[in-house]
C-alpha cells in the first residue's frame, strides 16, 4: 500500500478502526489520494474544470466508504433523496 496524504490517512484509521477487516476500504483510499493528488495539479494547471470532476469523483468515494461502513455497523443508509 502507498503512503497516504495526512488528512487521508486519518480517515483511513478511523474507517478500518470500525472494519479492520475490510479490503474495499484501503483501496477506495488509495483511489482517493490519487484524485487528491490529480486534482492538486489540476489546479496548478488552472484546470478547474477538470479539479472540479476529480473533487466530486474523490467526494463519491468517501460516499462509498460510508456506505461500506454503515452496513457493517448496522446503521441505516441516510436518503439523499430529500425524503
């Protein structure tokens, strides 16, 4: 496994402190750094658009990761549906 950025690598002891077992969640966080890092020199590059995509593809994964958690715990999906 590559070394994680700081934030990221916090994150990632909180989610395998509640599944250590897990092997989604280390390579959903591998994916994550890489987008953080893609989307840091997108920026350099003023390509926002494209920074923009990496952000929310980075913000979908956390999502998942999430979901992954709150299945294992037992805990109720939340609606994003407004509902």
């Amino acid at each position: 496994m590559s070394d994680f950025g700081c934030m990221t690598s916090s994150e990632l002891d909180v989610a395998l402190h509640y599944y250590p077992t897990s092997s989604d969640i280390p390579k959903l966080f591998e994916e994550i750094e890489r987008l953080e890092l893609k989307k840091e020199e997108l920026v350099r590059q003023q390509d926002f658009e494209s920074a923009a995509r990496a952000r929310d593809d980075g913000n979908l994964l956390r999502t998942q990761v999430d979901d992954i958690l709150r299945e294992h715990l037992g805990i109720p999906m939340e609606r994003h549906d407004g509902g």
